[in-house]
C-alpha cells in the first residue's frame, strides 16, 4: 500500500499547524476526506443540484441516476444482495434507532447487548425496553475484556428476539466473534441488528456471509462526509419493520384517513435526503475498495504493534481494553500512570501535533462498571504512518516520566 501516495489525496495533510505537520490519530471519531470525495460532493452542487425523484426535469434525473449509482456502490461495499437493502441514513445512530423503534417488541421479550456498547446502541435498547415493557439484558465480557461465548450462550432464551450488538468496539478496536454470534442467534430465532461503525472503515463487510439482519455504519469514519451513514436491512426482513419516521419520501399515496407506503429503501427514509453526502459516501466507498479493505487491515494492525511494542516499554503504561494488537483494528486506549486522560491528549496536541481522543468515547456504562474516568484514545487509519505511530510512542514516553 502506497501511503505517500494515499497521503496525497488528503487535503489537510497537506497543511501544518503552527509550523508543525498533522499528525491525526482521532479518526474513529471522524476519519478525514480525500479530495475524490469533495470533488463527488462538489458535483452534486455544481451540475445537479436539484431534488431526487419528485420531478421530472434534467437535473433531478441526474440526481436520480446519481443516487441510484451511489445507492449501488454502498451495495458492494457492504457485500448486500440488492441495492434495495441499502438505506441512507444521517449516521449509525439514526440506523440503530430505526431499527430498534420498528422492531416489534412486547411485554416479555428480551434485547440482548454486550457491556460494551457505544451509546448508539446501549440507550435506545434501553429506553425501547422500557417503552414496550420488554427486558433489557446484558451480555459481560471475560476479565481480558473479550467476548465470553458462554455468557452469551446462557443469555439466548427464547425469549430474547433482537441482539443489537457492536461489531468492532470503539473503545479498543476490539471485533467480536460474530459469525459465531448471528450462528447462534439465529438458531434460537432470535434477529441481528449489528453495529458496524467501526468496523466499515477497516473490515471488508461481507453482510450476505454473515447472514446478519441489520447492520448500521456511519460514512464520516470511514473517508465519507459528515452526517452520513448505511443502513443495511435484509430483503426478507422489510416487513418486519414499521417505519417510525414517516412523511415526506416515504409515501406512495394518502388519503385523508389512510396511506401506503413506498417499498424499501423508500419507505424508510424520510424527507429530502443529504444527496451531496451520499455522493461522498459512494466516493469514500469506491476509494476504499480500490485500495482494498485488507490491505488497509494489515497496514493498521502493523502500525497498532509498532504502538504496542513502544507502549509495552512504558513502565506505568494502562493499556485500557483488550490488549493483543492482533485482536484490534487501528485503535489503542491506554492510561499513563494516574495522568488525567484529558491532560495527556491535550500535551500529546501541544507538543508534538499529535491529535488523539480522551475521554470516556460515548461508552460510559463501560468505564462507570469499572470505575475508570476514561482513556486516551489513538486511532490510526491508511493515511498515518510508521513515522508518526513511533512519534506517538515517543510522546507516550516523554508524557510518562511526568507521572
Ligand atoms: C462503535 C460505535 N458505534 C456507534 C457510533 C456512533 O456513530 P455516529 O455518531 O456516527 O452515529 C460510534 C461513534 O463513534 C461508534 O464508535
């Protein structure tokens, strides 16, 4: 993989911050945009910058074709078998929502989580328990923090009908054992909804081999615009969800006592869309695949060693999570000594440009079940490089010894 190259395509890498390169290692957050991307963004506003659909002149048959195009290549990126599974969302939270507000759940059905959920998927769980007075269940981890097969195993009552698990965590770049999981799942008739926002960018996502139910990413971590994301919904599965935002798009008529809705992806999004971004993030999609997910796989996991190998030199180092860089994509959590998280990160920026996460990443029940304030959180991505993971390493060094 041509990192020089690749680093070309990037707009800000280019720049420098008071005299200093970026050194970005904050892209499970927001990964940063190649200028295809832009450009496809840019197209939308400069040569069609109509409505989809509703009319019937020469731009808004572009943005027709457009989006059909787009619609497509998300198609193949997550392996699904019909452009139709592929719904266009705001993010990975507006997909999990969906798919939690119009799965049908009653008094005396259960929603299984693992107990290191992103918020996305922990609070609407939550909350839908609470509404359609089912139960809310959640699946713990082994004490190295990876996933416990017999825990969950134990958990899949019949009555448990929906799982809305994270597929690769933010917190460590931990990725679940999840053919195992749906395997299961599935023979206790129980559906899948899994949260993909950080496995999109760094995993070839194959949903067809997987066999999952539902799968939510987010564009903007993985090379798209902000804002946008994929819903996935297996064809079988349309009618199992009502639509829970409804309205404008989503109708094929109505009368003032009734309606019908359009077919899916229609049916489920509603009002104008974000066509700009979703043009982005068919840009971002394409751009990935060309460059090829596993090449970009091998290349994190070997900067997360270069990481981890320095880091394990580090004498009050706290790795925060699972600790084998094989077992993770590009991120590393870590705590140095009692240094506050917020403190290291903003060092880390002042001195030597390197721009991480702190803070407890949106999975508070995580960090509030072990009492630890949070972590520093790098995530590296195709554009960073060996250079700079050992510049990290360094300032993790430096920072230390003020501990
Ligand atoms: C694992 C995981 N799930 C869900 C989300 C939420 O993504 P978004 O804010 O794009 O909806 C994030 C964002 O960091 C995440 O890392």
């Amino acid at each position: 993989m041509d990192v020089t190259r690749i680093r070309s395509d990037f707009p800000i890498l280019q720049k420098e911050i008071k005299g200093k390169p970026i050194i970005y290692m904050d892209s499970a957050c927001m990964s940063l945009k190649p200028k295809q991307v832009i450009d496809a963004m840019l197209e939308y506003y400069e040569e069609f910058p109509a409505c989809a659909g509703r009319s019937i002149h020469k731009l808004s048959h572009w943005v027709e074709e457009s989006r059909r195009n787009a619609r497509d290549e998300m198609k193949q990126f997550i392996g699904a078998k019909k452009s139709e599974e592929v719904v266009f969302t705001r993010n990975t939270t507006e997909g999990m929502n969906l798919v939690l507000n119009s799965f049908p759940l009653g008094p005396g059905d259960k929603i299984l989580t693992t107990d290191r959920e992103h918020n996305s998927s922990l609070v609407p769980s939550q909350l839908i328990a609470k509404r359609k007075g089912a139960e809310h269940h959640v699946v713990l981890s082994n004490s190295d923090y990876t996933f416990n097969m017999d825990n969950f195993l134990g958990a899949m009552t019949p009555d448990v009908k929906l799982i809305s698990f994270v597929y690769s965590s933010n917190l460590d770049g931990y990725t679940l054992p999840v053919n195992e999981i749906i395997g299961a799942a599935h023979d206790n008739d129980t559906m899948v909804l899994l949260d993909a926002a950080q496995t999109a960018p760094h995993h070839k996502l194959d949903v067809r081999k997987l066999d999952v139910d539902f799968l939510a990413l987010s564009g903007h971590k993985m090379l798209g615009p902000t804002g946008t994301g994929v819903l996935y919904v297996k064809e079988e599965h349309y009618d199992v969800l009502e639509p829970f935002m409804v309205g404008g798009d989503t109708v094929d008529w109505s009368t003032y006592d009734n309606h019908k809705f359009l077919d899916p992806p229609e049916r489920f999004e509603a009002g104008l869309q974000n066509y700009a971004s979703e043009l982005g993030l068919a840009a971002a999609a394409k751009y990935l695949r060309k460059i090829g997910l596993d090449k970009i796989e091998r290349h994190e996991q070997k900067l997360n060693r270069i990481v981890n190998d320095g880091f394990s030199e580090i004498e009050n180092m706290h790795f925060v999570g699972v600790k084998n860089p094989d077992q993770r994509g590009g991120i590393t959590a870590f705590n140095l000594g009692r240094l506050n998280c917020h403190d290291v990160a903003m060092i880390m920026n002042r001195n030597y440009g390197v721009m991480v996460r702190s803070g407890q990443h949106c999975v508070h029940s995580w960090f509030a079940a072990r009492g630890i304030e949070g972590s520093v959180r790098s995530s590296l991505y195709l554009y960073n490089t060996g250079e700079e993971a050992a510049v990290l390493v360094e300032a993790a060094k430096e920072i230390a010894k003020l501990h």
